[in-house]
C-alpha cells in the first residue's frame, strides 16, 4: 500500500496531519520531500516577463553544416 500524507516534523517526531488506517505498531518505510516555495507572481508580473521575451529568437540554421556535409551558410 502506498500513500500520500503531509505530516509536521516537531521535536523530532513527525506528526501526521491526519489519521490513516494501519495496524498499531506497523513499519514503513518514509520519503521526505520538503515543499517548495515559490515565489507568488500575479497576472501583470507574468504578463510583464513574456512581454519581455523575444519576439523571434535566432536559431542559428544556417551556421550549422546540412545532412549533405555542405554548410547552409555557402548557398
């Protein structure tokens, strides 16, 4: 069986945010995974960083030689 369950880590015990079903005095087996915090954006500061993105971005196509061992850049 295998479950998801947020849990308090507090003087050195953690302490699960609800109860689950399991015999008393059962082993398992525990990966931690702290969350992340992210830093909250709203709608204009999302809006802002793609305006800011370039409109057309170079690929750089034809510095690089074709399937044919010719460099695209020579036609």
């Amino acid at each position: 069986m295998a479950i998801i369950i947020e849990a308090i880590y507090e003087q050195g015990v953690l302490r699960l945010s609800k109860p689950i079903s399991l015999p008393e005095g059962s082993h398992v087996e525990i990966i931690v995974i702290s969350p992340q915090r992210s830093e909250v954006k709203n709608s204009a500061q999302i809006l802002s960083e793609i305006a800011a993105l370039p409109i057309e971005g170079s690929t750089g196509q034809d510095r690089y030689p074709t399937s044919l061992g010719e460099d695209a850049s020579q036609k």
